[in-house]
C-alpha cells in the first residue's frame, strides 16, 4: 500500500511541475523580470512549488 501510495503522490508532483514548467516557460522575458524570475531559474522554481505543495 505504501509503494502505491508513494507512486500516486509522485504523479501528482510531477504533473504539478509540468504545469508549473509550461506556465512560467510562456511568459516573455520581461515579465519574468518583472516577478524576479531569469528564465535559467525556471526549472528549479517548478521543482520547488511541485514539492511544496
């Protein structure tokens, strides 16, 4: 039941930082700069809200 369980929640933080991934990938330089973001930090910012959540 564990594994099962550990599996599931895998999924779903993958699927919330494919998300997060996609929406912060569309916007435009400038925008990210206006949130603080460089597009390098990107992945990590997704990693990090798929993890907290």
């Amino acid at each position: 039941m564990y594994l099962f369980s550990s599996l599931v929640r895998m999924l779903r933080v993958w699927r919330k930082y494919n998300e997060s991934l996609r929406e912060l990938s569309r916007l435009g330089d400038r925008e990210l700069a206006d949130i603080g973001i460089m597009r390098a930090d990107i992945q990590q910012i997704a990693w990090d809200a798929a993890r907290a959540d």
